[in-house]
C-alpha cells in the first residue's frame, strides 16, 4: 500500500481537490441559488469584478456592465462535450430576450472563454457564428488564463486545466443583477430551459 501511494500520490491528490471542489460547487448550487422551479432569486454575494477584453480589444469591466442583468458562461471554443450545447441554450436565451426587448438595452450576455491562447479572437468569432450571436449583446469575453481561471473561481465555477490541454469545468451559467449582485447559477441540463432564464432575466430588469 505505501508503494502505490508513492506512486500515485499525485492523482490521488488532485482527485481529492477535484472532488471537494465539486463539493463545494455543489453545495454553493444547493443553498445558494439552484435553478429549479420556484427557486429564491435572492442576493448569494456581489459578483467579484473583472477586468477583460471583447473580440475587438475594447476592455470590459463590471463597472462598465452595470445597470443591465448579466449571464455569465466560463467555457472555451474546442471543449468536447458540455460548452456547444450551453452556447445554443444561450442562443435561444439570445432569441427570446430580443423578442421581450431587453436584449442589449436591459440584459446581455458574456461567455468568457477558459482557453484564450487557443481561443483568438478570430476563432471566438467564429464560434460565436454558430450559435448567430448578436455581438451588441452577446460578447465573447477574454483575459490571462490565470485570470480567467481566477474569476470564475469566485464566481464559484471550478476550472481545472488537464495534462492534456482541456479542461474539467463546472457547466453553469451565472445571473447578475443590475447592481452587480450574483442571484442564481442555473447548472445546465435536460431540464434547463430558455424560458425559464429569460423569466428570470425579466424579474431582475423590473427591479430599481
């Protein structure tokens, strides 16, 4: 036994941390502003401040963003599973908001990506086309990795880079309130619907 913990010492290790970070994630999610029906839209904590850059180099901060609802997704362009669905979701998150007439004027949306040595601006920008996002409120976000991976460790979104380049990520979209206050993760999944971020998108705009 001691000569397998010599040996493998290290991927116990990160599978602990790994493990009580997706713990924590879990229990922020469970006591903290969940997504289910009925679910409390009630402050959780101010949204820590960002300091990024959109695909066009323009700087992005929370302060510049105030006064709109925000959804916020930490994903990268070449994730192999979870992130290209999320996108559409956001996409039809995108579509409804335009038809309530919040898209922009009252409510946008940032994907900020975890993998910004690969993912260029040119390369966002072709991500975000396929999901036809609207870059006057739909903005595709980037930083240092280190930075990016800082933020959405306080938003609470887990992001581990692996040996293989990709990344083991939390998969949910965060909702920001007028005054920069975090009110809700929605983790993303069969049940999550457009219609159900877009209502709440719509109770937060309402608010003074």
């Amino acid at each position: 036994m001691n000569a397998f913990l010599r040996k493998n010492w290290f991927t116990l290790a990160v599978s602990v941390i790994l493990l009580a970070m997706i713990a924590s994630f879990a229990y922020k999610l469970w006591f903290g502003g969940a997504s289910p029906a009925g679910h409390s839209l009630d402050k959780i904590k101010a949204a820590p401040d960002f300091a990024l850059h959109d695909l066009n180099g323009n700087p992005v901060t929370k302060a510049d963003t105030n006064g709109k609802v925000r959804l916020f997704y930490f994903f990268y362009s070449s994730c192999p599973d979870v992130c290209q669905p999320t996108s559409f979701l956001l996409s039809q998150v995108q579509d409804q908001l335009k038809k309530e007439g919040l898209f922009d004027s009252k409510a946008q949306i940032y994907s900020v990506t975890i993998d910004p040595t690969v993912d260029t601006p040119q390369k966002l920008t072709q991500f975000g086309a396929q999901f036809h996002n609207d870059p006057s409120g739909w903005k595709f976000l980037r930083g240092e990795e280190k930075q990016t991976a800082d933020l959405a460790e306080k938003f609470g979104i887990m992001v581990v880079k692996e040996k293989d380049g990709t990344f083991t990520h939390s998969n949910a979209i965060l909702l920001v309130d007028k005054k920069g206050d975090l009110r809700s993760y929605y983790t993303v999944d069969v049940q999550t619907t457009a219609e159900q971020i877009v209502k709440d998108v719509k109770t937060l705009a309402k608010e003074k």
